[in-house]
C-alpha cells in the first residue's frame, strides 16, 4: 500500500511540473481570431474581377476572411498595415493603410461615432506640443492632411482617414491615425454605418 501511495506522490508531482509547460505551449500558440485567404484561387478570382479595385499603392482587393466578427466590421491589423472591411459569406475588402509610427501605434475596440465629408483639421495640443508650427485649424480641402473624408473611432483622437500623401500608404508615419489614399477612404465611408465596431490588433 505504501508503494503505491509513494508511487501515486511521484505521478502527481509530475503532472503538477508538467501542466504548466503545456499550458504555455498553448498560450503561445493561440489560434488568431481570423484567417485571410488571399491565394490565387477562382473565388478570389471572381470575387476581385471588374469590382473597380483601387490603383493606390497598394490596390483594394476581396480576400477570404474567416472570422466570427460580424459583416461590417472592421478589423486594422497594423502590423500588417491593412484594414479588412467584414463582408458576409467568410470574405473581406482589404485596404492599404498608413499607421502609427514608433511609439505611437495602439490596440483596442472601438466604434465609428462619426463620418465626415472633407473634415477640417484642429491639431490636438499633444500634437502642437511636438510640432508647434503646425496651424491651430486648418478648413477641409484637398491640402489638408484628413483628405477627402474620416471616420472618427470612439472618444479617441484618432481616426481612419484620407491623405494627400498617398506615398505614406504602407508606411509607419502618423501620430496613430490610420491613413488610406482618397478614393478608398470614401470608398470605405460609403460602406461603413455610423455605430460599426472597430477592432485595432497593434
């Protein structure tokens, strides 16, 4: 009986050791919460064939999205540097963007509290501190540097929007807004309803 109590003991303080390796190799090798399918299969094919695709920097195109997110979300993967717009039936439009640089890139889930046409741009003081020859307000139009339109995310200061310096598209460049050429920040505007949920993967 002693034996198999001692032996019992060993068993347990092994499974005790051992447990929690195990459960770190399956915390680092989570599953993530969606798949991008962008292979050159016929679906893809079709799905992208004379649907106007952008001609920026990097072209918009429909892509195979596997997610449990909702048709009309959207999803910025700024590691990646593009934006997925959740369409039904396990597919995507995915779009270049710029993103924040060093220090200024973040996470987190918000909603689309407001879309403007042209917006006008008031620099916030954080940002006046860092650059104060900035101009305090600055009229909507095709020089100021919120574009052709913008999607404002939450009570944040940042938003999704156009750029005149659609170079910068794919480019770790802003103070944590997420750019995109004029013409697929409205096409995005189009898309997107007022109250969509915004989810950031930094």
């Amino acid at each position: 009986m002693k034996r198999i109590l001692a032996a019992l003991s060993v068993l347990t303080a092994i499974t005790a050791v051992a447990l929690p390796a195990e459960a770190r190799t399956r915390n680092q090798q989570a599953a993530p919460d969606f798949v991008v399918d962008d292979g050159p299969s016929l679906s893809n094919f079709f799905s992208n064939f004379g649907n106007g695709n952008s001609s920026g920097p990097i072209p918009r195109q429909t892509v195979g999205f596997q997610s449990n997110y909702a048709p009309g979300t959207i999803v910025v993967n700024t590691a990646e540097r593009r934006l997925y717009l959740v369409q039904p039936g396990g597919s995507a439009l995915r779009y270049g963007i710029g993103v924040g640089r060093d220090g200024f890139r973040w996470g987190g889930v918000h909603r689309v509290t407001a879309k403007k046409e042209w917006p006008s741009w008031t620099p916030p003081a954080q940002m006046l501190r860092r650059r104060p020859d900035l101009p305090r307000f600055m009229e909507g139009g095709p020089d100021n540097p919120l574009g052709a339109r913008a999607i404002y995310l939450g009570s944040t200061l940042y938003r999704i929007h156009g750029s005149n310096e659609p170079e910068t598209i794919g480019q770790a460049v802003s103070s944590g807004c997420f750019r995109m050429t004029n013409e697929d920040v409205t096409d995005l505007y189009n898309r997107v309803q007022v109250g969509a949920t915004v989810i950031v993967k930094n």
